[in-house]
C-alpha cells in the first residue's frame, strides 16, 4: 500500500470513529434529557363546597302518657294516664304545620301530635315543640317533660328497668308515608348475646310496648332501635312503684349514636348516699362494640369548673354499667364522658326514695352551632343550663321568638351557666362557636329535663370533586 493510500484510510478511520462517538454522545444526552426536558401535565380535581338545601322539619311527640295494665282483668292493656300540655312556636320567617300520628293498640286515645315544617329559603325552620305532664294518683305520681323531635334511622335508648314496680313502656311513630320495619336489640348488665326482637309500624303511626316484653327482670337495659323503610322516633315513658308507693314518672329521649365524648347536662344530686343500692343519682354506661376505658368528670353547672377527681370505669363490650355519683353535695351538675371507644351514657336522678319523690333521666347534650329554636313546656321553675363545648371564650344570646329582652350568656373557655326561663315559652339561642344547652324542672315531687337540639334539617356541607 502507499503511503498516500495509508494516510487516507488513517484518516478517514479516525473520522469514522469520531463521528460514532459523537453520535453515541448525542443519543446517550438526548434519552437522558427526554424525562427532563418534555414537558409534563397534571391535573388538580375541581373542588366546590356545596351546602344542601334544607328540606322539612318533622318534629314528633311522645304524645299521652301511657298506664299498662291499669284494668286487672286486661293486664296487657295499655291506657292513658295523662294528657300533656303541649307547646310549639317558631322564629320570624318560619312557620309550623300540626297534624296528628294515629296510635295503635291504645284503648283511649286515637292520636299523638306532631308538626311539619318548610324550609325557610334555603336555611331550616327555626321551629321548636315540647311537652310535659303532670300525674298524681295512687299508681303513677309525677312530672315529665320531653322536646318533640324529628324521627332517625338509629337511636338509643339507656334507662329504664324490666323489673318489679317499673311500669315502662317504650313507643316508636313513624312520621313518614311508608312502613318502617324496627328492631330492637337489648342489652343488659350480665353481658352476653342481647335479646333482638321486630316490629312493622305502619306509615303515620305510633306503636307502643312494654319494655319487660324484652327485658323482663333487668335493672339496667340499654336498647337500640334501628329502622329500615323508613326513619322512626323513639320515647321512653317511665314511672316506677316502690312498696306500693309511685315514686316518679318520666319521658325519655333516644340517644342518636354512641360517642367517645359526651356531656350530661342538667344533672342534679339531690339526696347524698354512697349505697349504689339505693343511689340518688348515676350514669348509666354501655360500650356496644368494643371494651372502653371511661372517664367521668362531674363539673359545676354555674361556672363549668371541676368538682372532684374524674371516676374511672372499665367497661366490657356489650355489658351496661352503672357509676353512682350520689355523693356529690347538692347542686346541679354536668358530667363529661370521655371513652376510648364509643358509649352511650344516660344520668339518672331522684328527689327521693319514698312516696312523692320523682325522678327523670339526662341525655347528652349535643353541639349547638349558629342559631337554633328550643321550646321551654309547662313545668315547675325551668332553667337553662348552657356550657362552652369550645376552648375559647364566646357569648351566647338568648331570646323568646315573640319578642321581649335579649340576654347575652358570656362563657369562658370551659365556662358554664345556668339562666332562669319563663314556662311555656319558644326562645332563639344563637352561638358563635359550640356549645350545649339543656333546658331543667324541679320542684317538691317534681322533677325533669331534656337537651337543647340544634336545628337539623340541614345536611351538612360537603366537598364535591370534578376528576
């Protein structure tokens, strides 16, 4: 080969492998910019806060008190025992509807009341019911008071007793225009499996029955009526004989749902004992699902601040418990639950334990929020008792919805207080921030009270997501 020869296949070889590293280079940089220089796309879902339009207010009453057995030749026979005074009203710009829910199995009564009401625009009616009773004979003595509600899916009921001298009797209306299939599901102090039972209540009706039908022989019952069809309202009306004596009647509401915090308002401690036997006043407890570790404060109702050291109780899944608090010194108390898992709680208390004393039961008190109608029914020196469920200081107004003076309630972080009513008034109670109320009765031999319910015929907002 010459050398001119030579020199060019040299040169053109050394082209050659240059350009080959050059283009590797080239193709090695481009796949490794492709990830970083194309460019990418996301997409954030639309997000909008839809608040539902209100829909109608159903508010239903427990309606007569009922007797069972009265007539000895028709034990089973369930009849009026008394016929409550009853109360409803609205806020300016609402109005309420009466109509009535036909009873069934009653020998002397044809029908329990209720109230409908529209939306006012797009926000709730700001409506309110309630009644109360008073009874005075040789079987049944006392005074009941309960707010009319609107009927739920689920509900709780926690007193009562299944045992010799409790004549309770526990009544399910269906307000809607379809049947409602309930069941019951009872438990009791021994634990074990809880008794279930069923009964259709056709649309428009109000059906009744003994609470010993599934809990003959239980001190401390806990039952929980669910409903499928349609949502019902569950009352307990409760009154109790001892030696021959009636010691008290009461109306009881249900409990929505079990909670792992909780406040019992309104709750009074009247005769000091430390006999659980014979306790005065106690809160009944039942963990349904799973075992609970409680805590139970007592707080002053005028101030909101602590009395004593918080009990604890261990609570089996399933198993109803009793803590007794009869050794709180006279007064008028909330008591805060707090649980690992979720209870249901109800306070139970006395003026006494012979003839002419009477006793009521005290459910939680839930959050209140903006504005809200309570009524406050006939009874004997009712009070307001409201408590700061938020930890800053906030004022509460307070105002009868036909007009006359507004109070304002100033409450610290914690803070409580307690506010005299007038009787057979409707008042608007508006809250910047959460708190809870209920509204309180007492009197020589006479005792009751029920929670302050926020206005709820308004579902909740909700987040809706556009992918």
């Amino acid at each position: 080969m010459s050398k001119p020869n030579a020199v060019r296949i040299a040169t053109t070889g050394a082209r050659l492998v240059a350009g080959a590293v050059v283009s590797a280079a080239c193709i090695a940089g481009a796949i490794l910019a492709i990830p970083a220089a194309w460019p990418t796309v996301t997409h954030a879902p639309a997000r909008a806060t839809i608040t539902p339009v209100a829909g109608d207010t159903l508010l239903t009453c427990a309606g007569p008190f009922l007797a069972l057995g009265r007539d000895a030749s028709q034990a089973s026979q369930l009849t009026v025992a008394g016929t409550p005074q009853l109360l409803s009203g609205a806020a300016s710009g609402s109005s309420l509807t009466s109509a009535n829910i036909a009873l069934t199995g009653i020998a002397d009564a044809s029908a329990a009341p209720m109230f409908r009401a529209q939306p006012n625009g797009s926000a709730p009616a700001q409506v309110a019911a309630a009644e109360s009773t008073s009874i005075s004979a040789d079987d049944l003595s006392g005074f009941a008071a309960s707010a009319c509600r609107p009927p739920s899916m689920e509900s709780w009921i926690v007193g009562g007793a299944g045992t010799t001298g409790s004549n309770d009797i526990l009544s399910v209306a269906n307000p809607g225009a379809v049947a409602a299939t309930v069941t019951f599901t009872e438990y009791g102090s021994q634990g074990g499996t809880p008794h279930t039972s069923e009964i259709v209540v056709p649309a428009g009706t109000q059906s009744s029955v003994p609470l010993a039908a599934g809990s003959a022989g239980e001190p401390s019952p806990v039952i929980e009526v669910t409903s499928s069809g349609a949502p019902v309202r569950a009352v307990l009306q409760s009154s109790l004989i001892r030696t021959l004596d009636p010691v008290g009647i009461d109306t009881q509401d249900a409990i929505p749902q079990p909670r792992t915090a909780q406040s019992l308002l309104g709750v009074r401690a009247l005769v000091p004992s430390t006999d659980d036997d014979h306790a005065s006043t106690a809160v009944r407890l039942l963990a349904p699902a799973k075992d609970s570790t409680v805590m139970l404060q007592p707080r002053n109702a005028a101030t909101g601040a602590t009395v004593g050291p918080a009990k604890k109780v261990q609570l089996i899944a399933g198993q109803v418990g009793s803590v007794n608090f009869s050794a709180l010194k006279p007064g008028l108390y909330a008591i805060d639950v707090t649980s690992t898992t979720p209870v249901v709680a109800a306070a139970w208390q006395t003026t006494g334990l012979g003839k002419g004393s009477d006793f009521a039961w005290m459910t939680p008190a839930p959050d209140i929020t903006g504005a809200t109608t309570f009524a406050v029914a006939a009874g004997p020196a009712p009070q307001l008792h409201v408590q700061n469920a938020s930890a800053q200081a906030t004022t509460v107004e307070l105002a009868p919805v036909d007009g006359g003076k507004t109070q304002s309630i100033a409450l610290p972080a914690g803070g409580a207080a307690t506010v005299t009513l007038t009787a057979s008034t409707v008042y608007s109670l508006s809250a910047p921030s959460a708190v809870r109320a209920a509204v309180t009765y007492l009197d020589t031999g006479k005792l009751a009270g029920y929670p302050v319910w926020p206005t709820d015929a308004a579902a909740a907002p909700v987040d809706v997501y556009q992918r």
